[in-house]
C-alpha cells in the first residue's frame, strides 16, 4: 500500500515514517545521568557500569531506527525492552539501597534528599519506557498496523472514549481522528502515577499494566516518606 494511502487509512499521528526517536533517546540520556550522579552509597557496582549499557543499548536501538522508527525486528523491540527494564531494576535497586541509609541514620541529609530527587525521576522515565514498549504492540506496531491487528491494549486513554463528546474535543478522539499515543503520552502517565500514586486520566486494562503501575506507584511512595521522614527528622533535630 503506497504511503499517501496508508496516511489516510490510518491517520492522525499514524503513518509509515514511524514514532520520533528523539524524545525517549533524550529520556534514556538524563535517566543514565541521574543514575550515575548518584551518591556512591546507592551505587551497586562502578559507577559507570550502569550507565554504559543503557547507553549500549540505546546505540543498538537507534542504529535500527535512526530517526524514525518504522521497522522492527525480534532482537530490536528486545533490545528496546531490555533497556527499559535496565533502567528500573538498577533504581529499584538504588531506592532499596537509599530505605537502607535512612534506616541507619546516614547523616548526609543533604546528599539523600538529592538522591531521592533523581531515583524518583529515573522512575518516571524507567516506567515510561516500559509503558511505551509495552501498549498495543510497541511504538512500531502502534503507528503501521491497523488497529484490527495490534494486540489488545494495555492502557486506554482519554482520547480513546471521546467520540461522543463535544465537537472540538471530539476531533481528537481515536476513534473519529486515528489518534494513537506517543512517547510523550506515556511520559505523562508514568508522571501522573507516580504523583498520585494511582491511575487519573489513564486506565490500566492489563493484568501486566496493573501490576507494573502498582510497582512504579509503590517505589514512588517510598521517595515520598523518605523525603518525608528526612524533612520530618530535620525539623525534629532544631
């Protein structure tokens, strides 16, 4: 099918240039920073151990995609997926390590504070890799197929229900405008779950969705009554 057809049949942000690689290249980048600006006290192995394979398998990803990601094979989207787990494995790793200096009274209250600050920004980012690689297929999938060959969804957005609304908001709605999510989309709802500790505009339909939302909510709380505890332990010591 020529791609003027396939721009039609699919529409708005659907078409066969495929998903921007830009916005989770530069997401990987300050994940890889936040980690390796951690406090040597969180660290696992030298510092740069982490860092460089999510820069390795960022490489692996954008060299099958360079610039807009239209094709996948098997060992890409794993690669992809890979990264991603990467990424929250080593800072569920960091945050268990940080529970653990707080327990025993680490005086660096000002070195912790930061060091919360970039384990739960790494969440955020961790988590919306997942979530993007994860939803209907992966981004690959989510931009060529047509909706009756993606796999079932794992998150339903407020642009998939919004057919019957008003006629401005309407003309964004999935069903009326082909509307699919992007990188940015997941971004927002790993942001808002770990703000809210649970879903807002965005519905966990997946056993796999909800689990991992439950997970990323649960490390992002832990953030919060660290810093909690430590601002609580601060005013306490005056």
């Amino acid at each position: 099918m020529p791609d003027s057809d396939l721009d039609t049949e699919l529409g708005h942000r659907r078409s066969a240039r495929g998903e921007n690689r830009l916005p989770p290249a530069i997401a990987v980048l300050v994940a890889a920073t936040a980690y390796a600006l951690l406090p040597e006290s969180l660290l696992f192995a030298p510092r740069v151990v982490i860092p460089a394979i999510e820069l390795a398998l960022l490489v692996a990803v954008v060299v099958a995609n360079p610039r807009r990601m239209a094709r996948q094979t098997r060992w890409s989207r794993a690669a992809s997926a890979l990264l991603a787990a990467v990424v929250i494995v080593a800072n569920l790793v960091a945050l268990g390590m940080l529970v653990f200096q707080l327990s025993v009274g680490n005086p660096s209250g000002g070195s912790l504070l930061v060091a919360a600050i970039q384990v739960w920004l790494t969440n955020v980012i961790g988590f919306a890799l997942l979530f993007w690689e994860l939803d209907r297929g992966g981004p690959v999938a989510r931009r060529v197929k047509r909706r009756t060959d993606l796999p079932p969804a794992d998150f339903r957005f407020s642009h998939d229900e919004n057919a019957d609304t008003v006629v401005e908001v309407a003309t964004t709605a999935s069903e009326r405008s082909g509307w699919i999510p992007v990188f940015v989309d997941y971004l927002y709802l790993s942001l808002t779950n770990s703000s809210a500790f649970s879903p807002t505009d965005t519905m966990p339909l997946s056993s796999r969705a909800k689990l991992l939302m439950g997970l990323e909510a649960s490390a992002a709380l832990f953030v919060s009554l660290i810093v909690v505890a430590r601002a609580v332990g601060a005013l306490g010591g005056q």
